[in-house]
C-alpha cells in the first residue's frame, strides 16, 4: 500500500495501559498504520481497509488468543 499522507490521529491500544508491549494505530486514507509505542522511530506498516477489517474481525473472535 502506497501512503500518499502520513498517518494521522494515533491511538495506543487500550489494553496497552501496563507500558509494555504496546502499539499504536493511525489512519491513513484507505486502511490503518501500526507502529510500535516504544520504538516509534523504526516506522511503521500499512494495511488496506479490508486487510485490516479481516484483522480485526479475527482479534474478535478468538483467532489469537493463547
């Protein structure tokens, strides 16, 4: 995914309250960018909206969890 504006309205995931293991999503024109809270200077990635709708929808239903 091409980003033509950086990312913008950064939020820390709201489980993230502990300080470690944390990142944060930002928007971008068609889809969300995901950067580490704790190393914001190494970037960060894209995804498309469906990409990251799919992604969300895993998180939700248990996809993850240990």
């Amino acid at each position: 995914m091409t980003v033509e504006h950086e990312p913008e309205n950064w939020r820390k995931a709201s489980r993230s309250q502990n300080g470690s293991a944390c990142v944060e999503v930002g928007r971008v024109a068609d889809g969300a960018a995901v950067r580490d809270t704790k190393n914001r200077a190494t970037g960060y990635f894209t995804t498309t909206g469906p990409q990251w709708a799919a992604f969300l929808g895993a998180i939700k239903t248990g996809r993850y969890d240990r």
